[in-house]
C-alpha cells in the first residue's frame, strides 16, 4: 500500500483538554460526537495523521495504514466507530505531546489534548495472603473526573461519583464480596478478608466528559488465611 501524506494545519481558538496518565494505562479521547455521512474525523500526534474515519465507515485507519513508516503506536490504538472516540492502549512516556482531533463537517471544529504520561517504575502486581485485607490505590492524577468504576474481571463491582452523591459496591450486584469492599474518597479500593477466589485482574476506569483512563491492578491471593492452623494427619496401617 502506498504511503498516505497527511497535511495538518491549526486552527485558532481550538479547544484544549489536558490529561495526565500513568505508564501502562490506558486513555481514551472523546469526540462527544456521533458520526454520520457528513462527517469526517481525523487524529493527529502531532502532525501525523494517526487515525482518520469517514461517516459512512468505508475508510478507515489507524498508525501504520494511515502513513507507513509510522511504528510508534503500532497494536496500541482502537477507534470507536460510531463516535470516532481514539483509545490509546498500554500508554508510555514516548506516547506524551498533542493530539488534535479535527472534525470536518460544515463548520470545521478542532480540539487539542496534550497527555502528559508520567513513567511508573513498575505495573501494579499485588501479592497478599489470604485473609489479610488489600489497597488498590488508583493514585488519581488531577484530572476532572464525574464518575469512577472499578471492575473485577470484566464485572462492575464499586462506583463513585465525583461529589461522591452515590457509593456503590458489589453488595447491590452480585454479592461476590458481600460486606468485604471498602471504597474511601479517593476512590481507593480496600477488600477485607481476602480469598483465593479474589484473585484476579481489577481495573478502575475514571471518567470525564473529554476523556476516560483505565488503570489495571492484578492481584494474586497466596495460602491459606493467616491465624489458621493446618494439620496433617497420618494414617498408620492396620496389622
């Protein structure tokens, strides 16, 4: 496929959004918008066309199939469809600068976010024996956010809102963690008397009217609960 030259201009009075992210999250750019026939959305980094959608679907892109070469996001980027919101996926530090979205439409309209991706020593790998109590600390950078939801594999399990109006957790869902799930005001996470069954990958997704971060937290559930006493009997052969 031939190389696809994209040319990029700002426009003034552009909206901007900023957002800072962790090494290894996960970010989505919102468009706040539905596509339709008329419409065309283009991403840029910078100023390299990375993802583009027409309204009627039939032409679409991401990184390398918008300009070859371009490696950088390559298996990192997913384009939502119907709203041509971007997701950058497993995000690092090369990854921060501006990304312009730019609607084409009768009035074209522009919107700049510069991410700020903040480099972690280390992913969020959790060991802790079973029966003691665990943090997730999210650590949320300053960054508006209206609602935060914690998942645990895939099952939304705890929500607070940003004027922390409602709290909720897995005891009016499913009741997996009956009375063992602690959500403070930082939308921290705290399960008491942890199982081996606890054990599992945890993701808090926060979000804003702009953007949504995911941040994952794998946590493993070693031995039995601490203070039990396991004992081992042997059986002596009749004779």
């Amino acid at each position: 496929m031939a190389s696809t030259v994209s040319t990029f201009s700002s426009v003034s009075g552009a909206d901007r959004v900023s957002v800072s992210v962790m090494e290894g999250d996960s970010v989505i750019l919102h468009t706040g918008v539905q596509t339709n026939q008329q419409e065309k959305i283009k991403w840029y980094f910078q100023v390299t066309c990375i993802a583009r959608i027409n309204g009627d679907l039939s032409k679409t892109c991401t990184d390398v199939q918008c300009n070859e070469g371009t490696e950088r996001f390559r298996g990192r980027l997913k384009l939502d469809h119907q709203t041509g919101s971007l997701t950058i996926m497993n995000i690092n530090t090369t990854h921060s600068g501006e990304y312009t979205l730019e609607v084409i439409r009768g009035n074209n309209k522009e919107t700049i976010f510069s991410v700020n991706v903040i480099g972690a020593a280390e992913r969020d790998e959790i060991y802790v024996k079973a029966g003691e109590n665990v943090t997730l600390d999210p650590a949320v950078l300053k960054n508006p956010i209206h609602l935060m939801t914690w998942h645990f594999n895939n099952i939304s399990i705890a929500e607070i809102t940003e004027d922390q109006s409602k709290i909720s957790t897995d005891d009016q869902v499913n009741n997996r963690f009956r009375g063992r799930l602690e959500v403070n005001q930082t939308g921290s996470l705290t399960i008491t008397n942890t199982r081996s069954e606890d054990s599992g990958v945890y993701k808090l997704q926060t979000n804003s009217s702009r953007f949504s971060i995911v941040r994952s937290f794998r946590v493993t559930i070693t031995g039995p609960p601490s203070g039990i006493r396991i004992t081992v009997f042997q059986c002596r052969s009749l004779t």
